[in-house]
C-alpha cells in the first residue's frame, strides 16, 4: 500500500453536482481544493452510474444560473445527442481545467482526525492505485449526499422524519420515526427500426398486469424515467443499500419483461431495446447536518425571508412515501412550495464542528423541507454558495459562522457576480463600473435575468454597441458578460427513453456567439480583440489594457436576430 499526504485550504467529500460545484467556486475564487469522490465519475445522482436528470426550481423565469447553468450549456454545445459518457465529461473537464483543484476519484473517505471541535484532516482509500491519502485541510465540505464526514467527526445530524409537532408542519407525521425517502435503479432504452426480443433474467420479477403498478404510468411516454421504482425508505438507507439494489434490479429487469413482452405490449413496443439499467441505486436521503437554521416546511411555505439567502428553491415539497413501489397509493405527493423560496447561509455549516460546511440534500433542513431541497439544481447553487463561502473565510481567517456574520454583504454580491440569482437581492457594480458614465444603464447589472416581468437588460442585434467613458484613463483587466440563455427553455439534459426522431439539443438562439471590445486610447479606437462565446450565459473576458472608453460591438448571435445583455461590467 502507498500513503500519499495532501494538503488544501479546503477538502470536499463528495463529487456530486454540489460538489462538483462547491468545488469550481473556492477554486476560481481563489484557494485550493481537493475533491475526495468514492466513484469513477463525477455528477453522483446526475452521473453516468445513475442517470438522473437535472431538476430544479419551476416556474417563468425560474431556471438557475451560476455553475450549473454552465455545465448545462456546456452540454448543449458539446453534446447533442444527449450521449451519458460525453456528459460525465462535461464536468470532468470544469474540474480538471482548474489549476486550484486536485481531483481524487474512486477514493472513499474512512476517517478523520480531530483538533477540538474542527477537523483537521480525512483519510481516503483509492483502490484502483492501493493508495491512502490522507488530506490535511483547513476547511471541510460534506457534499456526499449521507454526510460521511460528519458521521466520522460525531456532527449533529438528523435521520427520518419530524414529528409534526416539533415544527409545526402540516405535512409530517404526527409520530417522527426512522423513514425516509427511498432510492431507484433507473434504466434507459432506445426506439430502433427493427424488432428486438427479450429474456428476462430468471430472478426477475414477473408482473402479469398493470394493476400491480397501483397509480405508476408504466409506458414509454414523454418524459417517463420510472423514478417510482423505488424501494428502501422503511429500511436503513445506508446500511441496507446491497438489499435495495438487490430488489430494485428484480422490479427493473421484471418491468421491461412487462413492457416487452407482456401481450398489450409486446407490438407496441417490439422495436424498442434496453440499453442501460443503472445497479447503483440513486438516494434521495438519509443524514442531515445540524446548522444554525434547521429550514422546515414553514420556512419553505413563508418564501424563506432570509437575511442571509445565499441560494433558492422552487420545487414542490416532493414527499415521497416511505413504502415507495409496495405502497399501494400515489407514490408522492406534490404539496405546494412558492418558486422561488430563499435558503439561508445557516443552513450551510454544522453547529458543532467549526470548520465543516454542508451542501446537497444533506444541508440543514427537516425532512418536510428536503423533500424540496433535495433536487439536484438547487443542491448545485447550495454548493456554489458553500465553495464560495469557504473562500472567503479562507482570506478573512474566521469560521464558517463568521462568514454569515461579517461578511454575508461579500458572500453574496460574490455569488450575483458569479451569477447566481438571490430573490429580493440586487448585484452592486463597484469600483470602474459604476464610476463611468454608460451608454446603456442597465448594462451596470443588478438583476441579472427578467424577472417576474421586469427586464432591464440591453436589448442588441448585430451591429449594437454598448460603450463605458471614464474622466481619465484607467486599467482595465476584465470584462464581465451576463447574455441571455434562455431561463425558460424546457429540455432535460439528458434523455431516458430515446426516439429514433429525437430532436438534437442546441444552443440556445439567444445567446450572443460573437463580438468584438474596442478601447480608446490616446484619442483612438484599436481592437481589444473579437471574442468567441462557445455557448455560456456568463462570459468573463481577461484584459490588460489602459483606456479611457471602451466598448463592445455584437458581431454575431446563436439563431436570434435581437438578443438580451443582462450586464456588462468591467473590473
């Protein structure tokens, strides 16, 4: 065996969506991070191994931005035909293109060392290589989904439901208990121009007729992903995981018996074929941190008023039953939550242990909330909100805590700049860009998308100009864009049933794909350069160069012939 001694600013456990983010948030913010993920590949429920598509916050105006809304766009310009390997790739490629992150993959945490109430360092096994690693770190990030660091580290946590009376929610049990949501085996298939036969494996469930699937739409329709195979929330939902694979893979192998060849469906469906049925099952929850805010379903139903929001939700309260495929009613209940509601900073750091953040489904909520919060959008700004937060407690020596309660005004005009959207808050343009005098005042930022009907943003074609004029000159080392990207386009990023028509993803016409920045110079315009925008909604361009105007000419569009500018800021 090799042993192997890191050591980082911060230590992320966990390479799902939020920490996928958590992590290219501290590190392009500065500090360096490892990224410590027990699989092969990035994206944890969103991954090749699992194959959940990408939920978030519904409504007009509602999708989120910030890094996850890079990785989708990413995905749309690199991936059209929705292919699981390209998009495992997409947020390989953010993670390693960062200088500022060591990526650590198939490596388990298995313990930590402690100093008082903080960690001060977690061991990790690479079985590939047969190494330990073990990372010393100033700071600690559990987005592992079942908050393994703070289960080696003794961290308040919670597991099951609330009583009702605890929080008063309406929609807990009356007695709080040890059930949680379950976990699902999902599977894709394909349409093709010739008939395909089937033979279920011989330990597969045999399913006669679709009574036996009590209110589950078990066709190949629409947006069908057979999320209601799930099993495991009145069990362990850690300790008894082999079980559940073990049942969901005989429910999964037994539906597509059903599907193929069961005699209604054995026509309609004999050119389709399965090709991928996931055998590592997708966990909707176990642990929960403890915070300085346990966010409950009040909390969710109220708008979440939070003086400290650094994130938001907008999904319903998803509360699905414990029994999951055996329960013979509805196997959720969609009960109602505003989009958008706040989240708070609160929630985002253990109350015990004072160097440990929490992003994920793991934050600090009640059951009732999570069965909002826990959808893998919203856990992706929860850990860009984290990575965030951790670099600024890193410059200013202090706790997790203190961050929220020193410097929350920097946390989250950081997170706007970064352009992430917190309801009721408005980004600040400082420094050079609020010091010129601008051709397009909305330009300067502040909301950043349209909302709720109002829309300040620089409506261009090609051929529009935007222009900054300073009383002298001045150094201009960057320039920041927020274009449109559509915050209403419906596509998944990823397809489980795949037609043999299936449209291609594209980038969204909205956006700008071209433009040119020009500065003047000794009372002369020159070039600053043309600029190739491969899909993105933020865009930062790096300058080196002293000027007393500058402007940017729109030279070419994704497909629209106007288009929205959010912001232009300089810096």
């Amino acid at each position: 065996m090799r042993e192997l001694k890191l050591k980082s600013d911060l230590l992320i456990v966990g390479g799902g969506l939020s920490g996928v983010c958590a992590a290219l948030a501290a590190a392009r913010n500065g500090i360096k991070v490892t990224l410590m993920h027990d699989r092969p590949v990035l994206g944890g429920n969103a991954s090749s191994e699992i194959r959940m598509w990408i939920c978030g916050a519904r409504g007009d105006d509602r999708r989120e931005s910030g890094i996850v809304e890079e990785i989708l766009l990413d995905n749309l310009y690199r991936n059209p035909e929705r292919n699981y390997s390209v998009w495992d790739s997409v947020m390989y490629s953010l993670v390693k293109k960062e200088s500022n992150i060591t990526l650590l993959l198939n490596t388990v945490c298995t313990e930590v060392a402690m100093d008082g109430e903080k960690i001060a360092s977690a061991r990790g096994y690479q079985s590939p290589s047969q190494t330990w690693y073990t990372v010393e770190a100033d700071y600690f990030a559990d987005c592992s989904g079942d908050s393994i660091l703070g289960v080696l580290a003794k961290a308040e946590l919670r597991y099951g439901r609330e009583e009702r009376q605890e929080f008063n929610e309406s929609i807990a049990p009356e007695t709080g208990d040890k059930k949680t949501m379950g976990m699902s085996c999902l599977f894709q298939c394909r349409e093709t121009d010739e008939p395909h036969d089937f033979i279920a494996p011989e330990w597969a469930y045999r399913y006669q007729d679709e009574s036996e699937f009590n209110f589950r739409d078990c066709e190949l329709v629409g947006l069908q992903n057979f999320w209601w195979i799930e099993v495991g929330g009145s069990a362990d939902a850690l300790h008894d995981v082999d079980e559940s694979r073990d049942e969901l893979l005989k429910i999964a192998f037994g539906i597509w018996d059903f599907l193929k060849n069961s005699p209604k469906n054995r026509e309609r469906y004999r050119n389709w074929t399965l090709e991928w049925v996931g055998f590592l099952p997708g966990k909707r929850e176990s642990y929960r941190y403890v915070g300085d805010h346990i966010m409950n379903q009040n909390d969710v139903a109220a708008g979440g008023k939070f003086d400290d929001i650094i994130a938001y939700g907008g999904w319903p309260m998803d509360d699905h039953h414990p029994d999951g495929f055996y329960y013979p009613g509805e196997p959720t209940i969609f009960h109602p939550a505003p989009s958008p509601f706040g989240i708070p900073y609160r929630s985002l750091y253990s109350r015990n242990i004072s160097n440990l953040f929490c992003a994920g489904r793991n934050i600090s909520v009640t059951h009732s909330a999570l069965s909002s919060t826990r959808v893998m959008a919203t856990c992706g700004t929860l850990g860009q909100a984290a990575g965030t937060a951790c670099a600024i407690a890193v410059k200013n020596h202090c706790s997790p805590r203190e961050v929220g309660q020193k410097h929350l005004d920097e946390l989250q005009n950081t997170l706007m700049r970064d352009d992430i959207w917190l309801p009721g808050k408005r980004f600040a343009a400082n420094g050079l860009t609020a010091s010129a005098e601008i051709s397009c005042e909305g330009l300067r930022g502040g909301l950043n998308r349209v909302i709720d009907g109002v829309d300040e943003s620089f409506t261009a074609r090609i051929g529009s100009q935007a222009e900054y004029r300073w009383t002298a000159p001045v150094k201009i080392r960057n320039c920041r864009f927020i274009f449109d990207s559509d915050l209403n386009r419906k596509e998944k990023n990823i397809a489980v049933l795949h037609w043999k028509k299936m449209p291609l993803l594209t980038t969204p016409a909205t956006l700008v794909k071209r433009f040119k920045i020009e500065a003047l110079t000794d009372g002369k315009w020159v070039d600053a350069g043309e600029f190739f925008n491969p899909g993105q909604r933020l865009v930062n361009i790096p300058l080196d160069i002293t000027c007393s105007a500058l402007r940017f000419t729109v030279l070419e569009t994704y497909g629209n012939e106007t288009v929205k500018i959010f912001a232009w800021t300089v810096a």
